[in-house]
C-alpha cells in the first residue's frame, strides 16, 4: 500500500528540457529537479514526474459541528466529516495547526483512506458533509477531487477550508467539486503576506473573486486578528470596504481571536474588546453577517436579521439553541431572506 500511496503522478505540471519539472498547482510556481519537494513539501519530483505523496493518506478523522469550520450559513446544526494530511503552501508563523501544516515528516498521516472509505466513514457517522481542512486542501487537490466526486455520488456535500492560494489553472477544477468554503483571508496588505506568510494577497482576493463571479459555492471568510500586526481600524476599513464593493455584504466575515503559537509567541492573545470593536466596525460599514471566534460570545457567534435585527439564529460556542429562519432562508419575524443553504 506504501507504494500505492507515493505513486501518484499529479496534475498541473510540466517537465522542462532539462527534466526539472514546474509545477502549477498554486502561484509559487515551483521549479523542482529530481528529487525535489515543492514548498509544500508534498508534492516532489521522482523520476520527472510530478508525484502528490500524500494522496490518499490522511492525519485522521474528526466529527465536527459546521458550525466549527466555521460555516454559520451552511446546514447550521448538521455535522461534518473533518480530515486533512501534512504540508501546506503558505509559510504562516503564526499557525494555529502548524503541527500538521508545516510538518517534515509523514509519521502522524498512518491511515490509509481511499475516495470510498471517506465516504463510507461519512455515512456512517451520520454527517451530512466532509471538509477537507486542518492543512490546506489546495496542496491535496487531486485527493480532495476525487473524494468530493465520490462524496456527491452519495449526495454528501464538500467544503474546503482553505487560503485560497490556488492558481488560475487549477481553480476552476477543485472549486467546481465544493459544494462551500471558508477563505482564511489572513490580512488585507501585501506586506504582511509578504513577511509573515511567504507569500501574496492578490491571489486570495483572485481566488474569492472567482467564487463570488464564477462559481455557485457558499462561501464565508475568516480573518484571524493579531494584536498590532493586522487589526488597526484602518486595515479592517480597507477590508470590508473591499469585501462589500467585490464580494457584497452577505458574505459573512468571522473575526477570530489569534493565540500564540509556531513562531509568534511574543503576542498576547486577541482580547474580547478588540473583536467587538472589529466586529462593530464591519456590521457599521454595512456587512450583514460578522461573527467573532475564538471566544466565548454568545452575541458575537449569533446570527440576527440585516433587516429588522432580530435574533435568528442563537449560539454558544457551537451550540445551537435557538433557530428562527422559516420557509428554507426567511427571517420569522419580517420574512427578509437571510442569505445561505439552511
């Protein structure tokens, strides 16, 4: 089986004169000679081809609350299937899973799971979907496709949480099988994504471009705010203002509180008062839905109606206790849509 599971030859790539191979998958573009690993670490040149090493090899199982993705939007109440690999293709030094993001060893991915046996695990734990998170599903594309075409088989949704760093080759394939997603939009400068990344803004705002014009996949986005480095009143302007001309305000934005971890542990935790100062800022810049995370706020986790302000949907934490959105999507008390799939 060992074999099996090194042996696959991955897509969006291409074998240059000399044998080096450049591969495709995301805007870094890697150049890898024989032998070599991409900066994901998963995806290697061996024998001048592409080889994705972790197909079909997972770091374990979870059932989840959606509400824990986080998806607010999307069959609230329901549970999901969670399961990731190793690896990831941005270098974030402030990982909340950099265990298993930025992993250099394949010593904690021991289960074997093919297309099938993910949905079958799904099935019979009752989820009505399966995420793909944990690390970056973009780095598993192929594996990731291939389950979601298993899972619709079967009518199990998919969802990919991810950082949306994806290039415009293979966008189109691995968010037409997603049924949602949530973007981790990590800040809105270049020069953070630059210097506590590794990596680009434009290619996320590309890629949340795409769902909102492209394509039909719900989709909510999360921002997880440090103290000092991305949380200035000025960024979180810049941001909605963005979110609300491009994407429109009923994408919901969850604000979530950083904790220190990997290689930013100089920074406190984000306190309560900055996320409902963020919070309140967004909802005064006229987004719909902004949700906290992260902490316990029963008023920051709830979901009330952008028309007459009632309360719709009641949580703590990832409880539900209380739901009044009827007919599919409307508001109980002034009958106004609230956007999502409930």
């Amino acid at each position: 089986m060992a074999q099996e599971q090194n042996s696959y030859v991955a897509r969006y790539w291409e074998k240059l004169d000399n044998g080096d191979i450049v591969c495709y998958l995301c805007p870094r573009a890697c150049r890898l000679k024989e032998g070599q690993r991409g900066f994901c670490f998963v995806r290697q040149n061996i024998g001048q081809q592409l080889i994705l090493t972790t197909y079909g090899r997972s770091s374990g199982f979870c059932v989840d609350p959606i509400e824990k993705k986080p998806l607010n939007h999307f069959y609230p109440q329901t549970t999901i299937l969670s399961f990731g690999t190793a690896g990831c293709n941005l270098g974030c030094q402030f990982c909340q899973n950099w265990d298993l993001s930025r992993s250099r060893s394949f010593d904690r991915m021991s289960e074997y799971a093919s297309a099938d046996d993910v949905v079958i695990r799904a099935r019979s734990a009752g989820c009505k979907s399966v995420a793909f998170t944990y690390n970056d599903p973009v780095i598993f594309a192929e594996y990731a496709i291939d389950i979601a075409e298993a899972c619709h088989k079967q009518d199990i949704k998919t969802v990919a949480v991810t950082a949306g760093y994806i290039s415009d080759r293979a966008r189109p394939d691995f968010f037409q099988v997603m049924d949602a997603a949530n973007v981790d939009l990590k800040a809105f400068s270049e020069s953070f994504y630059r210097k506590y990344c590794q990596g680009a803004l434009q290619p996320v705002l590309d890629t949340l471009l795409y769902l909102k014009k492209e394509t039909r996949v719900w989709f909510e986005i999360t921002t997880l705010l440090i103290p000092g480095l991305n949380d200035s009143d000025r960024e979180l302007d810049q941001m909605t203002d963005w979110i609300l001309e491009h994407l429109g305000a009923d994408v919901p934005l969850h604000l979530t509180a950083f904790h220190p971890a990997y290689r930013v542990l100089n920074i406190p935790a984000t306190s309560y008062e900055t996320l409902s100062r963020a919070r309140q800022l967004a909802r005064d810049k006229g987004l719909h839905y902004v949700y906290t995370g992260n902490v316990l706020d029963p008023e920051g986790s709830s979901t009330y109606c952008h028309a007459c302000g009632k309360l719709l949907i009641k949580r703590e934490w990832f409880h539900i206790s209380a739901n009044h959105i009827v007919d599919g999507h409307n508001c109980a008390y002034c009958g106004a849509e609230c956007a999502g799939i409930f």
